[in-house]
C-alpha cells in the first residue's frame, strides 16, 4: 500500500473514532465560554487571543452550537495532527511499517483522545506545535533550501491562539545552543521568522494595549489560583503516564533521537523536549502543556520500531499490544459512560492520578469530566427564578463564574443579560444597567455578604444535585427588594473589577 494511502486511511480512523463515540457528559466548562466568545468575537479576550473566538464564531454561525458541532472542530484538529505526525516519520526515514506504529500509537494515546474531545486553544496549540515540529524536520533535513519565514508565518498563528508559544520560543532557543547549532542565531532566516510571527500576531498585541493588559493580570491569577499546586515530580510522573501506552512509542523514539547515529541530524529535537520540560518546571507550567512536543517523538517512535523489528510479524505484534493495551484505558481518554459507570472505573488504583485535580485533592471523576455535569440543572433553575419573579424588564442574572454564565446564555437563553465578573465576562459586563433594573438571579456556591446586605427579600430556588458535577452544591437565589438603588451599587462592583486589572 501506498504511504500517503496509509497516511490517510490512520488519519481518518482518529477522526471516526472521535465522532462516533457517544458524548453523555455535555458541554465542559470551558466549552461553555468559549461558545460565549464565538458570540461577542472580538481581537483579544481575558485570558485568550482571538483564535478560539473565530473558530467558536464560525463553528456556531455554519454548524450550530449542539454537542456534536462544538467537538467537530477540535477533531479536525487531532485528525490533522495525525497526518502531520505521519508525514514526519517519512521525513525521518520511516516507511510504512512506522507510519503503522505511529498512526495506533496517536489514535491509542490517552492523551489525544481527551485533547481532541472538546473546544478549547488545546487541541489547535497541539495542531500548532505539530506543524512546527514538521517543519523543523524538514530544516533539519535539507537546511540550504528551508525558509524560516515559513516556522515564523506559523507561530504568530500558533500566537493568536495560546500564549503558550513564547514557551516553545525558549525551548527553541536553548536546544538550539545546547545541540551546537546556534550559529544559525547569527543568520538573517529565525530573525525573519520572528519579525513574521509579531505581525501576525499584532492584532492581539494591540488589543492588550487598549484594554490594559488583562494577560498579565490573568496569568497573575493563575499562577495564585493554579499554578501553585504543581509539584515538579507529579509534572515529571504526568509525562510519563498521560499518554497511557503512547509510552512505549514516544519514549523509545526520545531514546532514538538521542542516542542513535541515525538520528544525530534531527537530535535537536530531543534537545528542544528535555529544554521544554526545564522551561516549565521553573515555570511550574502544568502537565498537558508540553502536549505539543511530543508528536514528533511518536514519529521518531515509529522510526525506532521499523528499525530493529524487521519482520513484518514483529510489527504486528506490537501494534496489537498497543490495541490491546489501550482499549480498557479508552474511558480515561473519552467520557463514554454516564457519571456513576465512570466513577466506579476511575476507582481502580492504577487510575487514582487522574483523579486529581487543580486544587491538589482526589475526586471522585476526572476534573474535566465534573466540569461536564451539572449545567442543564443550573440553566432550568436560573429559568424558574425568571418564571416565578415574572417579568423580565427589572431583573438580571449574575453568575459567579464563567461557566455558570455560559451555561445559562447558551442552554437558558434567558431574555434577560446574563453578568459575571470571572474571565472574560468582566470584559463584557456593563457599567451601568438598564433603568429600573433593581432585582437579580444570583448563581453562587455561597450566598455573599454583600448581596444579603442589599436584598431584603432572598429566595433559594434551588441547587445542583448532582454530587458527581465539580457545581455540584453551586445555588440559585432569587433575590429582590434592594434596600438601596441597586444600580450605583452594580456600577461600583463594575468599576471595581476593571481597576483591579
């Protein structure tokens, strides 16, 4: 068979099987705001740059915003890393015994089939760094006839998805000086690319500008809300164990990389993966964001196994060992079951680890499985506070945080605006209400001090149940009777948030 035949066919079995799996979780959090952002597309976000606008815009505007629609592009995505990966090994020397090993590999990795699963910048930065992996390849293969401008036209569009490519930058940068081939910092070509990669990626930069530099306030509050539950073994422990059996393709092909006279014209780019993993350990950046660098070390995996398994039915055995391996890790990678059936699989001790989540405790799901569950509840209940207060020209809806305000927009769609003060929201909330405005529906964990101090009548209209949603507990207050005018009130909350950025 014809590699580019084999190349297409592995590509399009990742893309199937991400389509006909059942999805009976819903919407994920994020999914939630970034379908807020396709809504109000716009040159930056709060903690975004504008891709993920676009791409939710345009998904929302052609396809519709149901489950199915939301996941076809993030599967498009993984499904083109693929073919990317798979025209890697070729430029590595692999023929079709490593495009096998690589494509099972890809489409059995735990790993991909939670990136692809849902819409967020993950699975297009993924996209991103494959791209740039391959055309490093391809520098490192013929470097007389590469243009740079080519890796530079490609990060400013990785740029306006992630921030995340600053990261692959520096990694870039110090491979470059510990593989002995900075030299090619004294030449025109990287200075090119990076002149090409900020034009691309103005836009964003003066959107930050204009609106004050939320990056940086963003990146401040993750590295107090998040980032300081990373531990540097837990980080080094998830490399190793987030691609379930994707472990026994990408670890030899470091190896190969490395340690093999073969490979010693593409060995920076073993030297750029382990100066990405000391860039975020003293970054203490979390687990999945070294997702992007790895593509290339499955097609170097690929390259390893077609080199010292030279019968046919060598490779066959290995590529059956990973199948079978890989089928029970399979609710690991995608939320197939409903929440009881995950649970009681996620109670196995070898799966304990991801059961961890932000917050540094053990869980009964997956967090991004929780962030699945709970959200029609929420939205049904923010719809009979609306039912029972009965008219809809003094009343808003707050939520404490994004994806309980995307959850109602998108599966209430309450006549009514929907406010918060979490990520991007705060961006769009308005400073000053519409007159008359006096009432509220508020959507917290907790009833706040200040909002009891302000309404004199407060009616609980109900909370989630479901104890396996992370919202589970998370209430509906209607809330009613302000002792106060309650619109200078919300205007100084407004004015509050924005100068705290």
């Amino acid at each position: 068979m014809k590699t580019s035949i084999l190349t297409a066919l592995l590509s399009l079995a990742f893309f199937l099987l991400h389509v006909a799996l059942p999805a009976p979780l819903g919407y994920h959090r994020d999914e939630l705001l970034y379908l807020a952002l396709g809504r109000r597309p716009d040159f930056g976000f709060w903690s975004n740059p504008p891709m993920i606008g676009a791409l939710s815009w345009f998904s929302q505007f052609f396809l519709g915003d149901s489950v199915f629609a939301t996941r076809l592009f993030p599967a498009l995505a993984g499904t083109l890393l693929v073919y990317l990966t798979l025209r890697t090994v070729q430029l590595l020397g692999g023929g079709n015994k490593s495009v096998l090993i690589t494509g099972v590999a890809m489409i059995a990795s735990v790993a991909w089939q939670r990136a692809f699963t849902m819409l967020q910048p993950v699975p297009f930065d993924i996209l991103c760094w494959g791209a740039l992996s391959l055309l490093l390849v391809r520098w490192l293969h013929a470097p007389g006839k590469f243009d740079w401008l080519w890796i530079g036209l490609v990060a400013g569009l990785g740029m306006l998805n992630k921030y995340t490519l600053v990261f692959w930058a520096a990694a870039l940068f110090v491979a470059l000086l510990l593989n002995g081939r900075w030299r090619i910092l004294l030449t025109k070509d990287p200075w090119i690319a990076l002149a090409a990669s900020v034009a691309v990626f103005t836009p964003n930069l003066i959107w930050q500008y204009l609106h004050h530099w939320p990056v940086a306030a963003h990146m401040q509050e993750l590295a107090e809300s998040q980032l300081q539950n990373v531990q540097p073994m837990q980080f080094l422990t998830d490399q190793l164990l987030m691609h379930g059996v994707g472990l026994f393709v990408w670890l030899p092909g470091l190896l190969f990389l490395l340690l093999h006279p073969r490979m010693q014209s593409f060995r920076l780019l073993a030297w750029f993966f382990m100066a990405l993993l000391g860039v975020f350990l003293l970054a203490n950046g979390k687990s999945y964001y070294t997702l992007g660098a790895f593509p290339v070390l499955f097609a170097a995996g690929g390259v390893c196994y077609e080199h010292y398994l030279k019968p046919r039915w060598a490779i066959a055995t290995a590529m059956v060992f990973i199948g079978l391996l890989a089928l029970p890790l399979a609710p690991a990678g995608k939320p197939i079951w409903a929440a009881p059936k995950l649970s009681k699989y996620f109670q196995h001790p070898a799966l304990e680890g991801g059961l961890r989540w932000e917050d540094g405790k053990i869980h009964a799901l997956p967090q991004d499985y929780a962030d699945m569950l709970g959200w029609p509840e929420m939205a049904a209940l923010a719809t009979k506070a609306l039912k029972i207060h009965g008219q809809t020209d003094d009343i808003m809806i707050y939520a404490e945080n994004y994806g309980q305000a995307g959850a109602v927009e998108l599966l209430g769609k309450p006549p009514v605006p929907v406010c918060s003060f979490s990520d991007s929201y705060r961006l769009w909330a308005p400073e000053y209400l519409p007159p008359g405005v006096q009432n509220m529906v508020y959507i917290n964990d907790e009833l706040g001090e200040d909002i009891q101090a302000l309404f004199t009548d407060i009616q609980l209209i109900g909370s989630v149940q479901d104890t396996f949603a992370r919202e589970f507990g998370t209430s509906v207050y209607l809330c009613r009777k302000p002792k106060s005018d309650f619109g200078p009130f919300w205007s100084q909350r407004v004015r509050e948030v924005r100068a705290d950025r």
